[in-house]
C-alpha cells in the first residue's frame, strides 16, 4: 500500500514538471519602431507591456528629450539623464548634440548631496554644464578621461560641509592604471565649510599620469574649514608622469596651497612637462603657488598674489625652461618670490638647479613685506622686475653665474641684495635701495669666500643712513664694480 501511495506522487510530479516545461515562456516585449509616446520618466521606468514604442518624447519639465530604445543593451545603467531602463529592462537613451545639462540627471540646489548624481553624469556625458545656483556635495567625483563639466563663472557654488574633495583621482603606486587624458573644469566656485580632518584638497589627483588638464574661470574658499588643505594638488607618482596642464583665471582662497603640483619621486626625471599657471588671483593662503621637483617647461605668468603667508610664488628643486614673468605682489608673506632646493631628491641624483629660468617683468603693488630668495637659480635671467618690500634679493646654494639687468630693487631692510656664497653673477643696469633701512648694513653685499667675482656694474645705488656702504664684501668675498652711481649721479668709488 505504501509503494502505491508514494508511485501515485511520482506520477503526479512528473505530470506536473511535463506541463511546466511545456508553458511557453513570458514574450519578449515587442518594440512598435514606428510608435513614439509622450511620457514622464516615471512612466517610462514602469513600462511592463507587451507592445513597446520605439521612441519617448519625455515631458519631465526640464528635462524634456528624446529617448530611443536600444535592445541590444542589456547593460546600461539607469542614470535619469540620458538612459532610462524599463521594468523588463529595455534601455531607451536619449538622443541629443552638444553638451548634457546636469539637471536630466538630477542635479539640483534642493539635493542634500549631488555627488552621486554628478559622478553618474560625468560618467556618462563628454561635456556636462551645471545650471545657475548653490548645490550641496557630499561624495566625491572620480575623475575620467575625456570629461568636461562646465559653469556659468560665480553662479554655479558647490558648497563641501563635510568633505574637502570635489573631483578626486586617488590611487595606491601599485595599481596598474590607464593615463587620464583630456580634463576641462570650467567655471565652477567652492565653498569649503568641511568640519573633518583630512589632507586632501577640493581638486586632489594624486596617481595615474595625466595629460591634457585644464582648470580654469573657477573659484573656491576655505576660510571656515576646520582643516588646512589645497585648492588643486597634482601629485606625480614614480613611474607616471603630466604634461600639458593648464590652471587659469581662477580665484582661490586656501588655508594651505592654492596650486601644488610636485614631482617628488622620479629622482632625476623630468616627469612633467609643459605646466601653466596664469592668470590667476591667489590670496590669503599659505602659498600661493608651489611647482616642486623635476620639471620641464614650467610658466608662471600674470597671477595676482596677495597676503600668502608664507611663498607667493614657489618653484623647487631642480626644473627646466622656467618663466616667471608678469606677476604682481600685493601684501605680507615671507617670501613673496622664492627658489627653494626642495621637492628634487636631494642626495638622490635629482639635483636643485633651474636650468634656463628667466624670471622678468615681475613686480609689487605698495610696500610688500617680505622679500625674494634665490637658492636654486643657477644662471638665472632675472630682469625689468620692479620691487618694493620690507626683505632682500638672497642668492645663495646654486645660483651662480646669474645675471641680473634692468631692475629696481628698494627695501627697508639693512640690506637690498645679498650673494651668499655664491660666485659669478652680474648686476648691470639697476636701480638698488635700502635708503629707507633705519640700520644700513650694505646695499649689496658678497658674503662668504665662495661668493667671488660677483659682478656690480652701471647700476645706481642708494643706501640708508649711517655707517653702512654702497657695497661690502665680507668673510672671503669679492664685488668686481665699476661705473655705478649714487642716486644723485655721483660716481661711487
């Protein structure tokens, strides 16, 4: 009786696994190419049927387009702006020229956080513009190649409350990474009110090599943050490299370095190439802007720096084709113009010379205080620069055999220029001051017994009261000069 019951069930479960295998599967939806329907995005998403349209028109305002059905992917994710994906999974992407608006995506002042959405858009549009207004982002945004994400300049204001990082690259040495290629940031401000610890900064790419960047009309302060970072940091890995970057008329307040971009471990390489910083109004920061490391084809030109406490303007290390030129100083620092043997590997085969720098057409606004150092100028072309400041010209470590024409150089300090242990520069053609110095040292000075056959010559000299001379050498050094005049014409022994 047992063996019947149980044969009974056998029976019944293999009829019903026959019929099962016998219902024909659920149709695949069928796409009526000549049909187009009106439809919001919600509609489109809860499309279940049978018969589908080829084509949506979406009257989502705003967001308005034309989306076509694509069956052949089975994989596009649904970002709102330019895929939507039905229940049953059929992709309809927009069709559009020119660039997306950031709004199809959801991005919008009233979103407690845009980055998610942001980063779905950079993901999928080559040039995205975000509308006029004041957004909140939360998460950071990867950067890609080929992106571009543009601004009306000062009306598009990204506010950070609890991340420094607006568009990131961040990567570990190890990790095999293709190239990012061909960036354009444009137009965006922010406002950094982070109240966390961290030391990244709102641009921070620290990786893979990158070619082609460009970052420009923005602007971004910090002042309310709790921590001290950068505005834009590019980092050169070992092994990577940049060129071709390009920073321009932006307008940026950071509590640490407003633009850093270093080499600091390819020992001897010159790993970037080609990098541009102009145009551009830095200020209150603790630098302004620091270049650092091997580098080649590096041009500074046309910035405003104003009150960075610390260098206006930094290049480091040892670094080729070098052009400082037309920038102005406005304000306190420490150093307002400085060449630092720093960021090149010391003792590693880097070096800490410039190579080909010409620093020229340089000047101050009012009375700057602070002055210029000079440790890494080697055969420097330093002309036609005009300042006035509370500091001194120090020339010192490497920067030999430079040549200093045609500028006008007044200071309060006891001292104008200083070669300290240093040999073979000349100083034709200009105008150096310390009248206003209270304690009058020299107004140039050859200190140490490597600072020999510095060179004075035609130049016109103005010293400040008491016993100090037009020119002193001391501890060694030697001043070859003849044909300079005081400041009334007369000559000066």
């Amino acid at each position: 009786m047992r063996l019947n019951v149980l044969s009974r069930f056998g029976w019944l479960s293999l009829l019903i696994g026959l019929l099962a295998q016998c219902h024909p599967a659920d149709p695949e939806p069928n796409l009526v190419w000549n049909r187009q329907d009106a439809l919001t995005i919600a509609d489109v998403r809860a499309l279940s049927g049978y018969n589908l349209p080829g084509s949506i028109r979406i009257t989502d305002a705003g967001k308005e387009g034309l989306f076509r059905a694509v069956p052949i992917d089975n994989s596009s994710a649904d970002n709102m702006g330019t895929v939507l994906v039905t229940i049953n999974g059929i992709r309809y992407v927009r069709e559009y020229t020119g660039p997306a608006n950031a709004y199809w995506f959801g991005i919008t002042p009233e979103s407690d956080d845009i980055g998610p959405a942001l980063q779905a858009a950079v993901n999928a549009a080559t040039v995205l513009i975000i509308p006029d207004g004041t957004y909140r982002q939360r998460k950071s945004v990867v950067l890609r190649s080929g992106m571009t994400v543009q601004g009306n300049p000062g009306k598009v204001v990204i506010n950070l409350p609890n991340s420094y990082s607006s568009f990131v690259y961040l990567t570990r040495p190890q990790d095999a990474l293709q190239p990012l290629e061909n960036i354009t940031i444009d137009g965006l401000s922010w406002n950094v009110t982070s109240q966390e610890e961290t030391q990244v900064s709102t641009i921070y790419i620290d990786g893979p090599s990158v070619s082609n960047l460009i970052i420009q009309n923005c602007s971004s302060r910090d002042e309310t943050a709790k921590d001290s970072t950068n505005w834009l940091t590019l980092k050169i890995q070992a092994g990577k490299t940049a060129n071709n970057v390009l920073v321009q008329n932006n307008d940026v307040r950071a509590k640490r370095i407003a633009c850093e971009i270093f080499n600091h471990d390819n020992y001897g390489v010159y790993a970037g190439k080609n990098i541009t910083v102009q145009n551009n109004y830095f200020h209150d920061s603790w630098f302004g802007i620091s270049l650092s490391g091997p580098m080649d084809g590096l041009t500074i030109d046309k910035n405003r720096i104003v009150n960075c406490s610390f260098y206006g303007i930094e290049v480091a290390g040892a670094a080729r084709n070098v052009k400082i030129t037309n920038n102005t100083f406005e304000g306190t620092f420490s150093r307002f113009l400085a060449g630092s043997n720093d960021g090149s590997g010391e003792g590693q085969g880097g070096g800490s010379v410039l190579t080909g720098a010409q620093i020229t057409g340089n000047s101050t606004v009012g009375l700057v205080t602070g002055g210029i150092q000079l440790f890494n100028g080697g055969t420097v072309n330093f002309s036609k620069n005009n300042f006035n400041m509370t500091g001194m010209l120090e020339l010192a470590h490497s920067t030999s055999g430079g040549t200093f024409a045609d500028n006008v150089i007044q200071t309060t300090f006891d001292r104008a220029v200083i070669c300290d242990n240093v040999s073979n520069n000349t100083f034709t053609n200009n105008r150096l001051s310390n009248k206003n110095s209270s304690d009058n040292r020299a107004t140039f000075i050859s200190y140490g017994n490597r600072a020999t056959n510095n060179v004075l010559r035609n130049n016109t000299l103005s010293k400040g009261a008491g016993s100090g001379s037009y020119y002193l050498s001391l501890d060694g050094g030697s001043t070859v000069a003849s044909g300079n005049v005081d400041e009334n014409g007369n000559p000066i022994p």
